[in-house]
C-alpha cells in the first residue's frame, strides 16, 4: 500500500487499474475505475450476457427434464414421454455446452484488453525507469492477473445465470420447493457476502506477512556469512521470529474467517439439501410431486452447489491473488534505479563474530533488490556511548594503561572441552601475556590452537578455570570491545574498499590513516590495482590472499589492542606474511598472538607456545629449540621443505575445510599466495614438523 510521494506519482502516472488494496469492497476509486473499463466494453458484455442465458436454459432443464419425465412418463407408464424429456435435457446439455464456448470469446474480448494496459503500464515502468522487475512483470505476473480476472469472470457469470436458472425452474415445479430452498440459500449467500470485506482483509494482511517473510529469509540467507560476521545471530533470530509470528497470526485469524466462509457455502448448498429430505413428506402432502421433489434436488446438488463453491473459493482465493498481482504491477519504484529503499537493521555484536559492549550495534543495509549487500557499520545506540571510547578517554583503545603490572592476558587452569565424555582440548593451562607481547602458537594441526584462540575471544566457553583480558573476565562486553580476532577464512563484504577496512571503527577512517594503514599491511598494491580507497569490491573476484590482506588492513585500523591471527596469512607468501605480521608488532600498544603455520612467524616472536598435550611448552624460539624435542621436531620439519626451495604450511584442514592454493602466478591471485612449489609440481602438505598422520582439530 503506498502512501506519500510514492503514491503521488502514481496518481501522475496516468490510468491505473485496481492498485493499492485493489478489489477491497468500498475502495471507490478503484471501482470508478473498474466500472469505467467495463462501460467501455458493454458490447463485450451483452455478448456475454447473451451467450450465458444458453447455460441458464441448460441449468433450468437440468431439473425441470427430469421431474417432467418422472410425473409424466416413467411414473404413469408412458416411458415414451420419459425418454423424451431426458432427450430435452441432453439436448439442453448441447446448447448450454454451445454457450459455453462462445461465452470464453467473449470473456477473451473482455480480458485481453486489461492484460494490454498491464503490458503497457509495465513496459513504460520498464523502459523509461529502468524497473529491473519489468522481466518479471511482463512474463509471469501479467499472466497471472490475466487468468485470474479470467477466472473470476467465469465464476461470478456462472453463478449467476445458474442461480437464476435454478430459481426459475424451482418456480415452475412448486412454489413451495422454492420456500424450502431460497431461504437458506439467501442465508448463505448473505453471510458470505458479509465475509467478503474482513476475509479480503485477512487475506491481504496473510500475504503481506508472507511476503514480508519471504523478503526478510531472502535479505537473511544470502548475507549469513555478513550476519555471523556482525555477530547479529540473535539479533536476526528475533527479528525473523517476530515475521514468523506475525504470518502465524495472520494465518489463524485468515483460517478463522475462512470457517464462516465454509459455514456460508454448507448453508446455501448444503443445507438445502437436507431441507429437501426433511420436508419431503410434508412437501408430498401438500400436492408437490415426486418428480417435482427429485428435480429440486437436482436443482440444488447439480447446479447451485457446484455453482456456489466455485463462487465462494473463487471470490475468496483467486481474488486475493488478483490483488497482489495487480498491486505489484501497478506500484511505483521508489527510486530512479526501480529499487527499494534499504531497510536497516541493527545488531548488538561487533563485525568480528561476538557480543559488543552494551550500548553498541551493528547496522546493515539491505537493498529489497539482488544488486547485492551494503556493508554493515558498527555505531553506538541511541544516546549511549561507544564502550570503546569510554574505556580510552576518547583515545584509541590500544592506549588502554597497563601500568598496573598484571598481564594483560591471563589463562588460568583453563580447560575446555567439546562434550561432557570428550577428551579435553585445552586441559588446565596457564598462560601469561604483558602487554606489548608477540606470542606465537605453534603445534601439530587438531592439537587445538584455534580453539584456544576462540576461547581467548569469548567465542567458547572454558569448561574449567578463567580468562582475563585487561583485567576484564572473558568472554564479557569489555573483554569483547579490547580484542579482534582475524580467523583463517578471511571476511570480505560487498561494498567499497574503504567501508570493508573501516568496518570496525565507529566512524568514517581518514583516507591518509587508512592509506597508511594500507602501506603497513602491504594492501598498497592491491589498493591501486582496484582504484583506491572508494573503488567497489567483489568478494568472489578477490583471491584468498587478497581477502586476508583486506582483513589484516581492517584489525590494523581498529582500536583492539589484542590482535588474534588465526592462521589469517596463510594464503600470503612468506614476504607478505612477514609484513604483515610485523606490522601489528610495531603497532603502538598491541599485544599479539598468532596462530603459526610457518617456523618463520615462530623465529619473529617474543614467546612462542607449544602446544602438543602433556608435551606443551613455553619459551622463547631458541628456549624452545634446545629444551623441547617437540619443537626440534616441528623445525626439523620446516628445514626438509626449505630445502625443496618452498616454506611448507600446515595443511589447511582445520574447522574452515578451506584448502591451500596448489601455486603462486594463478590468474586473479596478484601473488598473494601460498606458493608450496613451482605451478604443475605436486608437493605433499605438511606441518610445522616432519611426517607422521595429522588428526583434526576438535
């Protein structure tokens, strides 16, 4: 239903035939329209009209043939006179079969001009506005109003000329047949009459629920990945919920009326019937005949019923669907590009997958049409402020003060575990990181180092002891606010460049900040390479390496003064990686930890953590190499793929089932790639160490 400038324009538009809440009894406008379009075509319709009255002398014979055969020939032993009456009604059957055909010419004279204004509105609509639904409305909607207006007028003419048919020939037989008969008759029809405008609106508000549902799951299911990036899963959960709730509502209401709209049809077809029945003695008592008596009954069970339920189903279903087609194709876009306004939609999480403090959302711009995703941007709600700029004073949260001299993480006897029976993961560890730290996590791939990360992030909850992030438990909304986690498979979304590497900051990023941010990272070239900062990005277009460097560029601009690298250079070669890694080392008041996949990443850390069950380890990189024969093993492990000219990587079969690419050089990947050998030149995967079968990560 359209209202203000969109409706304006409507009316501007020239003719427009049954829009807005089209066929709604009371709608004046729609029906001057509608009465003007049919005294148009009164030809078409004394042509009609004229065609029918073949059926009605059909429907009257239908009874009357019989009842004059039974009192006048079978029953007083003259099946002469029978079999002549019944050849009067197959006769009858002929000419109103006769009717019947020409009545469809008419009804195409009838239509076939309202399918040429559709076709007409929507080309225009197409054409000079650029409607990308005009395909759709010129071969499957146009169609759809065609036939449904079709149908309607069969119906509505049927019943009519059938009902007058009937009562003519219950007339002719016995007055008091047609007593029986009207009134419940008149009954059923009057209440369905009184349906008619509540069961439109119960109808309407069913499908705009239903389509309201059908929009939101289709703005929903293509973006889940935007969503779970946002962290709105509960957010969206609620919202969907409440569209279910509203199409459920309207379903019961829309099945409660459709209950009168079966009690008006068993009133005036039905209950005839059992009318006939009950007063058949009392109808033979006073003079009606027998054959008058079977007639009747045939009047109600083969003309008026049949008649009546097609009425009843097909006002009640196929003139809903009229109106929404109708709507549809005479709507103004509400924009020059034919597309809808974007709806917003806000979420209390941050774009890296988990809860933000209280007072912060996450907005996403979903245009109605398929162009494609807005990007979401986080911003703080309605008359509260942004927890990030409450805990910094207004300053960047990687100044937060650490003075105090308690780590800045803390893992106490920590555990964790993916069932009440499943063997621990992470099984009563401590570890400690100051701020300012570069720790790297190493050990066998399944040995648990992304879990360990999730845990640190408050995406898992530790089964036993405790985490601390700046002195906040974990997971908590501060804790959240102080970390960024950038995981293996990195989260690029449709938009410009700028919007994806300023999607965790509150406001627009300065072009110098994010253009030097860019030079830290090594997104420079691939900056350039797609016009600068506002140039659009395709997510699908972009190699696995180019989505990290755009989600390291992002973590870099942020004010989390914990960054988690989950195996988030894994797709970039040693050069890049290395930048990139030591980049966020020299970033002012950041404490690092990255999840290694190279003995490199290990040799650039402070600290290095071995993770490897009860031979767990912790120390520096030589601590390590003279006293952990674990670790000897992972560096051994790297000095045999040196030697094949190539770093090896752990093979990239954690949770993301995401696998590495084969080489550098592929068409599209710009050289940001694992590069595992010369192209064409198969090399096992490998780990950080040497052979030996690799479980999965629990």
């Amino acid at each position: 239903m359209k209202c203000g400038p969109a409706r304006r324009r409507e009316r501007r538009g020239g003719r427009r035939f049954f829009g807005g809440s089209a066929l709604a009894p009371g709608n004046g406008g729609t029906y001057g329209r509608g009465l003007r379009f049919l005294r148009a075509r009164w030809r078409v319709l004394v042509r009609l009209g004229g065609w029918s009255v073949l059926e009605t002398g059909q429907t009257f014979l239908t009874g009357y043939a019989p009842a004059r055969a039974l009192d006048e020939g079978f029953l007083a032993g003259r099946p002469g006179v029978g079999l002549a009456w019944l050849g009067v009604a197959a006769t009858g059957v002929l000419v109103g079969a006769y009717g019947t055909v020409r009545v469809y010419a008419a009804v195409a004279a009838l239509v076939e001009p309202l399918r040429d204004v559709l076709v007409r509105r929507v080309v225009r609509r197409g054409v000079r506005e650029a409607d990308p639904g005009s395909l759709s409305g010129l071969t499957q909607q146009v169609e759809i109003a065609r036939d449904t207006f079709a149908g309607l007028v069969m119906v509505s003419r049927s019943f009519l000329f059938t009902a007058a048919g009937a009562v003519v020939g219950l007339a002719s037989l016995d007055p008091l047949l047609l007593l029986v008969v009207g009134p419940p008759l008149a009954a059923g029809l009057g209440l369905f009459a009184a349906t008619l405008r509540p069961l439109a609106r119960r109808q309407e508000e069913f499908l705009a629920a239903d389509e309201a549902l059908a929009g939101g799951l289709g703005s929903v299911c293509p973006g889940l990945r935007d969503i779970t990036a946002a962290g709105a899963e509960d957010r969206v959960a609620a919202d969907t919920g409440r569209l279910v709730d509203t199409e459920q509502r309207a379903a019961y209401s829309l099945a409660r009326w459709s209950v009168l709209r079966v009690a008006s049809l068993a009133l005036g077809g039905q209950f005839p019937i059992v009318l006939l029945l009950a007063c058949a003695p009392w109808l033979l008592s006073r003079g009606v005949t027998t054959g008058a008596l079977v007639g009747a009954l045939a009047y109600v069970t083969q003309s008026l019923l049949p008649a009546l339920r097609n009425l009843v189903h097909g006002l009640g279903t196929s003139g809903s669907r009229l109106v929404v087609v109708l709507r549809r194709l005479t709507r103004e876009p509400t924009d020059r590009r034919g597309a809808e306004k974007p709806t917003r939609r806000t979420a209390p999480h941050d774009a890296g997958g988990l809860p933000l403090a209280p007072g912060v959302a996450v907005t996403t711009d979903t245009p109605d049409d398929e162009t494609g995703r807005r990007p979401a941007q986080a911003r703080p709600a309605d008359g509260q402020e942004d927890p990030r700029h409450r805990l910094t004073a207004h300053a960047p949260a990687r100044a937060v003060d650490h003075e105090s001299g308690a780590p800045f993480l803390s893992l106490t006897a920590v555990s964790f575990a993916y069932g009440p029976a499943a063997t621990p993961v992470v099984d009563r560890l401590d570890l400690a990181v100051p701020a300012g730290a570069h720790l790297a996590v190493v050990g066998p791939s399944g040995i648990g180092k992304s879990t360990l990360t999730a845990l640190i992030a408050g995406l898992l909850q530790p089964t036993g002891g405790r985490i601390r992030l700046g002195g906040h438990p974990v997971p908590s909304p501060a804790a959240a606010a102080l970390r960024v986690l950038i995981p293996q498979e990195a989260y690029v979304h449709t938009g410009t460049l700028a919007e994806n590497l300023g999607h965790l900051r509150v406001d627009p990023v300065p072009e110098p900040e994010l253009l030097a941010a860019a030079e830290a990272v090594g997104l420079t070239p691939l900056l350039e390479a797609l016009g600068g900062p506002r140039a659009t990005v395709d997510p699908a277009a972009l190699s696995a390496g180019e989505r990290q460097l755009v989600a390291l560029t992002r973590a870099y601009l942020s004010y989390a003064p914990l960054v988690l690298l989950d195996e988030a250079t894994c797709h970039l070669d040693p050069r890049a990686e290395e930048r990139a890694e030591r980049a966020f080392a020299d970033r002012p008041g950041t404490t690092l930890v990255v999840v290694a996949h190279r003995i490199s990443s290990a040799r650039r850390a402070g600290r290095v953590l071995l993770m490897d069950g009860p031979r767990t380890a912790y120390g520096t990189h030589d601590e390590l190499v003279r006293d952990s024969p674990a670790y000897r093993e992972l560096v051994g492990g790297w000095a045999a793929g040196a030697a094949r000219r190539s770093e090896p990587a752990l093979p990239l079969r954690d949770p993301d089932r995401v696998d590495a690419v084969a080489g550098s050089g592929l068409a599209g990947d710009r050289g940001h790639v694992v590069a595992h050998g010369p192209v064409g030149q198969a090399q096992a995967p490998r780990d950080l160490r040497d052979g030996g079968p690799l479980g999965r990560e629990g």
